[in-house]
C-alpha cells in the first residue's frame, strides 16, 4: 500500500488539482470510470485492501484508455 499512498500524497501535494480533475472528467476518463466496479473499489479502500486496489488499478492501466490517462497525468506532474 504504501506506492498508492506515496502516489496520492504526490498527486495531493502536486498543486495541480484542477488540471487532475479536469483530466478524470475527460472523456477518456469517464470511460475508465465506468470500468472500475464501485462497490468493490469502496469496499477494498475501506477494508485497506491494497492487493485488490493494485490488481484494480493494473487492469485499468493495462487498457489503452489507461495507458493513455496514466501518460496524461505524467505530463502534468511534469515527468
């Protein structure tokens, strides 16, 4: 858990929140939204399940659309 909490804390800490959220509300990321089983990603933040919160989050970023945001957003973090 601990690369997911160094990568919110980045993305918190980034100053970049309104270009983020613009980014999640991009077509693109509308269509990773609608991948992601809600219920389950709640549930496995609740529960402090990072194995299913990684094998989540590798399933969306093995996808073109994830491939895609995840490059989006290192552009804007500047990497």
């Amino acid at each position: 858990m601990d690369s997911l909490e160094q990568i919110a804390k980045t993305l918190h800490s980034s100053g970049k929140k309104s270009e983020l959220e613009r980014l999640a509300a991009s077509a693109n990321g509308k269509r990773l939204e609608g991948m992601v089983d809600g219920a389950a990603l709640e549930a496995a933040v609740k529960s402090g399940d990072a194995a299913s919160l990684e094998k989540m989050l590798g399933a969306l970023l093995s996808t073109p659309e994830g491939k895609a945001l995840a490059a989006d957003v290192q552009k804007i973090m500047g990497k």
